[in-house]
C-alpha cells in the first residue's frame, strides 16, 4: 500500500492549480503582470476586467481547493456562490476581450484573426459549460471537483500558448500538448486513488482536447469566417 495516497488525496488539486496557475502567470507575464516593465501602453478596460476576472478564478480554485483539504465544507459552498458569480463575468469578459483582439486583428489584416475568434470563444464556452456543470452537481463532490477542474483546464489554454511560446518559440497547438499533460495527471490521480478514470475528467477532457484540435478546421471554415465577421460587425 502507498503510504503518501492520502497527502496525496489532500493536495493534487492544490498542486495542479498552482502548476496551472503558474503557467498563466508566465504566459501573461509580458501582457499583463509584468506589463508595465514591456510595454507601457495602458490596457482598455476590457482587458482589464478579463485579466482581473480570470486572475480572481485562479486564486478562487486554490482557496477552494484548500478548504476541501481541511474539510471546511460550509465555507467552501458559501464562497461557491461567489464563484459562480465569478465565473460567469469570466465568461463575459473573456468573450469581450476575444472579440475586441479579433477586430484589431482584422484592422491590421490579421488572416488568423477570426480564427483565434473561434478558437477563444469556444474555450470560454467549455469553461463556462463546466462550471454550470459542477454547480449544478455540487451535491456530487468526486463529479463536481473534476469539473472544476476541466474548467481550470479550459482556461489554461490561452496562457499555455503563450508560456510556450515565450520559453521554447511557437509551437503550433502547444497549449493542446499542456492541456493533455495536464489531463493525464489528473487521470492517473484517478487512477490511483480510485481505481479507475473517473468518467467526468475522461469524458470531458477528451471532448475539451477533440474540439481544440478541431478548431482550425471549423474556424477557418467559409461558414465560420461569414459568423465571425457578422459578429464584429
């Protein structure tokens, strides 16, 4: 028997948000934390709400994550609802900011631009979907706490892209590689506390890496480019 499973059950999900956390924060070193040491251009209030509200999510899965830990569940449900709050401006916000890069993209003749649209879009949607998920099944712990977690996943994405891209120099679907390392981790914590994947994390990080990994083809499609333009417009 693994003497360490049980520190192990109190702190993967600690673990995996301050790894997650990490890299979000390197990802956005040079546009956001650090911005001011790279580019003094101030941000809009868009992206400053966005870098606010996701910066916030990030902290909020560690706090929780440590409740869980010391078994202070009355407190962890009572900040659950100012998590869902969070979330969903999140969401909002994400999608704000998503939209205002894809028309300064398209002013600049961006040929990605409505791509990158698709692509962000549709990372703030799962992360949204998720969230709604777990809260809906918050009296499901082992459920709910693996849909918080594909969340997180979810919202590494854009990060990831740029930590890789500032440590090692682009590398396309980068992030989907991260996604994936991050993924297993938590299925082989499944595995070896429970036996077996559980079908939350599996499922749903199988359909979060699948869609990804589609995501050029659908937003580089005709279609895409007529709804991307409608919606900037």
């Amino acid at each position: 028997m693994n003497l360490t499973l049980p520190r192990s059950r109190h702190w993967f999900y600690t673990a995996i948000g301050l790894v997650i956390t990490a890299i979000v924060v390197i990802g956005f070193s040079r546009t956001y934390y650090l911005k001011a040491w790279f580019d003094p251009r101030p941000l809009t209030v868009r992206l400053h709400l966005h870098g606010f509200a996701l910066s916030a999510w990030l902290v909020l899965f560690l706090v929780q994550a440590r409740l869980i830990a010391a078994h202070r569940r009355t407190l962890h449900m009572r900040l659950g609802i100012a998590g869902a709050i969070l979330a969903a401006l999140a969401v909002a916000t994400t999608y704000a900011a998503a939209f205002e890069f894809a028309a300064h993209g398209i002013a600049q003749n961006a040929p990605t631009a409505l791509s990158r649209l698709y692509s962000s879009l549709q990372l703030a949607t799962l992360f949204g979907l998720f969230v709604a998920a777990g809260i809906v099944l918050r009296s499901r712990p082992e459920t709910h706490k693996r849909l918080m977690l594909l969340a997180m996943l979810a919202a590494v994405g854009p990060g990831a892209h740029r930590a890789v891209t500032l440590i090692v120099g682009h590398a396309p679907d980068s992030h989907v590689l991260v996604i994936a390392v991050l993924l297993v981790s938590g299925l082989v914590y499944d595995w070896r506390t429970r036996g077996t994947p559980h079908p939350a994390l599996l499922w749903g990080g199988i359909l979060l890496i699948v869609l990804q990994l589609t995501r050029r083809l659908v937003g580089g499609s005709e279609l895409w480019q007529q709804i991307g333009n409608y919606l900037i417009s």
